[in-house]
C-alpha cells in the first residue's frame, strides 16, 4: 500500500505549482490587456469596428501591396 502513495516533496511541488498557475491567472485577469487597443475576439465595444473599416471585430486590415517581392527587379 505504500508504494501507491506519491511522496510528499512531489506532492507538495504540484500545490506549489497549482497556487502559482492560479495567482498569475489572476494577476493577468486584474491588469487587463497589455497592449493599446487590445480588446477580446469577437466582441467590439461602443460600436468600435476595429477600425479597419470592415465592421469586424479584430484584425487591423493590413492589406498591403507588396509588388515584387521574388527579387526580379521589374525584369
């Protein structure tokens, strides 16, 4: 019967873990986004369409042309 039981050090390593995954969960979950204009998918707010025009939630729109990008000089 002993040998099913985990031993304590292992045990304790994994309540140790479990209570950090938990406290900087909850940090992140009280300083919100990191970045400017940083909001949840799929959600806008105040009828923000993310500014890119397409009345979509996200995305930025970078739709940019990037002409020739193989390196052929316009040959």
């Amino acid at each position: 019967m002993r040998k099913l039981v985990p031993p304590p050090a292992l045990c304790g390593f994994l309540l140790l873990l479990a209570l950090m995954f938990v406290a900087s969960y909850a940090a992140g979950a009280a300083v919100g986004p990191v970045a400017p204009g940083m909001h949840e998918t799929g959600t806008s707010r105040d009828g923000d369409d993310g500014g890119d025009g397409d009345g979509g939630g996200g995305g930025g729109g970078m739709d940019m042309d990037m002409g020739d990008t193989h390196g052929s000089g316009g040959r």
